[in-house]
C-alpha cells in the first residue's frame, strides 16, 4: 500500500511539473496586468523549438535555450500586439495558440518528414534522470528509503529547477523592488506611471519572464519527458494550467500545490483506470480526466473563497494625454 | 482587392485543370499524419512506393484534417484519376458521398467498409496480429505482467486488445495482463507524454513487455520502456528500429499490401468492387524478426509464432472478435 502511494505521488511530481512551470509563467504575466491564454500555445512552441535543436545538435543544454527562445518569441509577440497596441489580450493568446499549433506541425513536416515529429533524440539530447546522492544504498529502508529513493530521488533536472522556481518566484514578486512594482503594475498601472515608473517596460518584462518559463515546460514536455517532440503535444496542459493559476488566486505557493492536486489527479486517474474500489466497483475514467475541471468549479464556488485577478488584468494601459 | 484574388485564383485553377484533366494516372489519400508518419500511413506509402518502383505513377494528396477529405476525394476523381485509394477509418463518410457522383471511377477504403457499387473495402483483423503479440510478450514476460497501452477508447483498440489477451493466455495461462487507453478523443493518438507516464505506471506494477496501440502516443510508451528497460512492441509499421533491442516485435498491419493489390489490379484491367478482410492468413497481419530483434527472439518463441499463424490461418484456433463476437471473454 505505501509503496502504491509513494508510486503515485512519484508520478504526481513529473506530471505536475510542466503545469507548475506554465502556471509560474502566468503568474508574471497576469500579475503585471496582462492575462495570458496563450500559455498552451507558447509551452509547444518551445516543446518543437527544443525537440528540433537538441535533435539536431544532440545537446539538451542548447535544445533548452532555443525552446525558450522560442517561447520568448511569442511572448513577445503577444506584448506587442497587447502592450504596445493595446489590442484584446484574450484575442492575441488565441492568436499565439493557432499559430503554434499551425506552425510546428508544418515546419516540422517540412524539415523532419517524419508527419509534424521530430526525430527520437540522440544520446545527450535529453535531461535523464539524476540519481540523488546514497539514493541506492537508502532504498531499502523502511519509509524514509521509499520517499528519498523513489520519490525525491530519479528526477530529471527541469523537475528540481520547477520547485526552486516557487520559492524564487515567491521572492522576486514579494521581496524585490521589481516584484512591488510589477504587483503594482497589475493592480493600479496608472499610479506605478505618476511615480515615473514605465508601464509598458515592466509588462514587457513580466511577459518575457512569461515566455521563459513556458520555455523551460515545453522543453520538459519533449526533451526531458519525452524523447521528442510530437504534433500537438501539449494536449491542453498550458489550459489546465491556467485553471490552477486562477485557483491558486495568482500566489506562489498556493499554485504549487493547486499543480501538484492536478497533477495528482491525472496520477491517480491512470492508476485507477480499469481498477475495481471495493464497494463502489469501477469507476470511469471520464470522471477523474474531468475531475480537475469540476474541482476548480467546486472550490471556487464554496471552499476557497473568491479569487481575485490583479485588478488591470486584460486591460491596455493608455497613458492620459492633456 | 477580393475580386482581383478570386480571379488570380480562378485562372490559377483553368490552367490547373487544363494541364491535369487528361491524366488517368490512380491518386492516394492519405489520412491525417501525413505520409511519413512512421506508422499507419508510412505504410500505405510503401505500397505506392513498390508500385512506382515497377514503372507506375501514383498522384498522392495529405489530409491535413479530416474536412479535406471530401475534397481531395471529388478532385482527384473529377480529373480522372482511378482507382482513388482513401486511407484510413475517417475518410469513410467523404468516400460514400463522393463514390455514387463518379460511378466510373473506381474506389478504394482501408480500415472501414464504403457500401457501393464501385468501391473496394480493406478491412484488417486486427486481433489476429494481437494473438500473435500476446503469445511472444506472454513467452519474453519473466514476471508474468505485461501491458497494453491504447490510444482512443474505441472498437477497434479494444479489438487488439482482446487479441492480446488471448494470445498472451495461449503464452502461460496465468499471465496478467495490465491494459489503459489514453482517452476518449482523437488527441489520445497524440499524447506521448501521456503514454509514457501509463507505460511507467505498468512497469511499476510490474509489466515487462508492453505493446502500444496509439499511433503517436505509442511513441512516448515505447520510449519509456527502453528507458526503464523492459520490452515494447510496435504496431502498424515495423517499429523495431526506433530502439534497437529494446522492441521486442512489431505488429504489422500491411496496408502497403492492399495499397499495392488495388494499384495493381487496376492496371491489369482486374479491379473488383467488394470487401477484403485480411487476416495473418494472407499476410495482411504479419510479426517482424529482424535484425533489431533477432536477439530477443528465442527459436522457441519463432516457432511458436509461426505456428500460430498457421493454427490462426487454418481455422483450428479462432481469434475473439469485440467488434462481432461481444465482449471480451479473456
């Protein structure tokens, strides 16, 4: 039984990764005041970036940079259109998401031939796992040997770098001049403009952070997790991390665990799939893949209170002119 | 502006149809994925390959999504080309409404029945190639647990998967065999982050072979048992190579083979309408032994295998079909 437990929650943390990474890069951007559903969008345009560079380099290193890259691209892009123009933010991530499906299953059909994937990656083109100092002697302690070995233990390095990120993000928005400023910025942007601060240089900022973090998810999803990248490989996750933000009411901490409880889901959705509970026999597994949608409906509603975006969230900031 | 674009594209598409209205030359369409998939379409372009190898000349059009088919189907039939070979499940509903307008134009479907006068069915029995996986994954197994990884929750998977079962009991009767389906929506043939995850989660029960059965997502299955290193088992397209001694066989669907019969036919004036199921017996279902896998594969394991696929093809065992025999006994 401890053992089932601590497989799923080994689980949990991989899947929950990727969420957590694309949620942190929300955070930056609606924090500063512009809300970002393009997140799916710019996690598979870093996911293909990534795929196609450490493919053709055999260097995950560089696969990360370029699928960050990649995602800083289209972060940018999305500033542009709703920074500099002031156009629909909504509209704009819309945008980013169909040109990142279209783009990289055609320029990767048209580069790889291989119908929009890009090939197995080549030894050194992935993150493997890394085993944790004494985590073999310890796997045969009671407990302790099951959570250090199984489960702290045989991550790949995006995963440990996604937790830092919490703790990092956490202090950067509530311990730094930037994080006041750019918490500012998303709440009163007219008032962080009086103190002759720019707008429109923060929101670039917390956009670009944006697109580096959702970088670091898509570059997990295709050369950490997987070993390449594959059409429309992101299968809703940059949504699903857009509920967690929403749920985490835009806070560090609580998006961590709103990621992990998502995470967690997916993990127990496939370990019970096709599973008899006794006395209730077999549950669908419809009902565990809607479950992170309904429970976001549920909590909102009733148990965790009302979350409350940034108050300039989704509104260009047009500095007055006399 | 509007104007000036659709007469450029007007005359565009006269001088189009001018210059390709002759051609009688047969056209392919293949589903979404496009020809170089690696797997299901890959090998529908190996049989136009060997065709155009022996001299012939095959138009080809890649769906980008399934509302393409309609008219990929209609053009390529308006200027004359036959047979027009359609490729896979999700082209049937097009092919049935373009076949009756063009009753001169000979058709063909793989992996779904097109009920008309002028058209040819491929159908598989996918559970025949199944039984013959089961019984090497049964015999490789050292734990006694082996996997399944589906892609959609349809028929069909279920289908293999039952064949799976079968021919893994064959193997050893007390084999367990672990089995998920990814999801409920084409993006479940697409998910291999997914995949891996629910392979990982059968090695950690204790699976030591795991076949997929999900196009893209298998991918992702087939990466993480390599990576955990226990055996996968490929589909379709012969996918041994994709990790060399990690896979212990491929299931092939040989749909080159019913791309290249109806080619073929055609061209000697011997095409005929009707349904073509295809089974181990006419080698539309086949293993692979290479040499990718030639280690893994014990002498006993091949002549089980192969005696199999004559027990299968002469009658005296009988393959569970869900789709027409009810639920799955095993």
């Amino acid at each position: 039984m401890f053992e089932i437990v601590i497989l799923t929650l080994d689980s949990t943390v991989r899947l929950s990764t990727p969420l957590l990474l694309a949620c942190l890069a929300g955070l930056y951007s609606e924090r500063s005041g512009v809300v970002d559903i393009g997140l799916e969008g710019k996690m598979l345009g870093a996911a293909f970036g990534a795929g196609a560079v450490a493919y053709l380099t055999g260097n995950a290193w560089i696969g990360l940079l370029a699928g960050m890259a990649v995602s800083i691209g289209l972060a940018l892009i999305h500033g542009f259109a709703s920074i500099t123009n002031r156009g629909n933010q909504i509209v704009s991530g819309v945008a980013i998401n169909f040109l990142a499906a279209g783009l990289t299953a055609l320029l990767g059909q048209t580069w790889f031939r291989q119908g929009g994937r890009t090939p197995s990656l080549p030894e050194g083109g992935r993150f493997r796992d890394i085993i944790l100092p004494y985590a073999e002697e310890l796997r045969d302690v009671p407990v302790i040997g099951g959570i250090y070995s199984e489960l702290l233990s045989g991550h790949n390095i995006l995963v440990y770098a996604a937790f830092v990120a919490v703790p990092l993000t956490w202090w950067v928005l509530f311990r730094t001049r930037f994080g006041l400023r750019l918490r500012a910025v998303g709440e009163n942007p007219a008032a962080v403009d009086t103190a002759g601060i720019s707008v429109t240089w923060l929101r670039y900022r917390a956009v670009i952070a944006c697109g580096a973090l959702c970088g670091v998810a898509g570059a997990y999803l295709s050369i950490a997790q997987s070993s390449g990248f594959i059409k429309d490989m992101t299968a809703g996750k940059g949504f699903i991390a857009l509920a967690a933000l929403i749920f985490a009411k835009w806070k560090p901490a609580n998006a961590m665990f709103a990621c992990l409880l998502f995470g967690f889901l997916d993990a127990v959705a496939i370990r019970m799939q096709g599973q008899k509970i006794p006395g209730i026999g077999e549950i669908p597994v419809q009902f565990f893949q809607a479950l992170p949608y309904i429970l976001t409906v549920i909590l909102l509603a009733g148990f965790i209170g009302k979350a409350i975006p940034p108050k300039a969230a989704g509104i260009p900031y047009l500095k007055e002119r006399s | 502006m509007l104007r000036f674009t659709s007469g450029v594209i007007a005359a565009v598409c006269a001088v189009f149809v001018a210059t390709t209205a002759s051609v009688a030359e047969p056209a392919i369409v293949y589903s979404v994925g496009g020809k170089f998939d690696g797997s299901f379409n890959e090998s529908a372009f190996a049989g136009v390959k060997r065709f155009r190898d022996q001299g012939g000349a095959v138009r080809e059009f890649e769906l980008d999504r399934d509302s393409q088919s309609l008219q990929a189907l209609r053009n390529f039939a308006s200027r004359g080309a036959s047979p027009v070979i359609a490729i896979g499940f999700n082209q049937a509903n097009a092919l049935g409404q373009v076949a009756p307008k063009f009753p001169e134009t000979d058709f063909a479907i793989v992996d779904m029945v097109v009920d008309q006068p002028n058209v040819r069915s491929y159908v598989f029995k996918e559970q025949e190639g199944a039984y013959i996986g089961g019984l090497l994954a049964g015999m490789a197994s050292k734990s006694g647990t082996i996997g399944f990884v589906g892609g959609m929750d349809i028929p069909i998977i279920h289908r293999f998967l039952c064949g799976y079962k079968q021919g893994a009991q064959a193997a050893r009767a007390d084999i367990r065999v672990l089995s998920n389906m990814t999801g409920d929506t084409p993006a479940a043939f697409a998910d291999p982050v997914r995949g891996g995850e629910l392979a990982i989660g059968q090695i950690n029960q204790g699976a030591d072979v795991i076949i997929q059965a999900a196009g893209g997502t298998g991918i992702g299955v087939l990466q993480a048992a390599a990576d955990k290193g226990v055996l996968g088992m490929g589909t379709d397209s012969n996918q041994n190579g994709l990790h060399p001694g990690k896979v212990l066989t491929s299931i092939r669907k040989r749909v080159d083979n019913a791309v290249y019969d109806s080619l073929q036919a055609a061209k000697d004036g011997t095409f005929e309408p009707g349904i073509k199921v295809l089974g181990v017996a006419d080698g539309g279902m086949d293993w692979v032994l290479d040499e990718n896998n030639k280690d893994l594969i014990t002498p006993e394991m091949k002549a089980a295998a192969n005696a199999a696929v004559a027990a299968i093809s002469d009658g005296s065992v009988k393959v569970h079909d869900v789709v027409t025999d009810g639920a799955c006994p095993f």
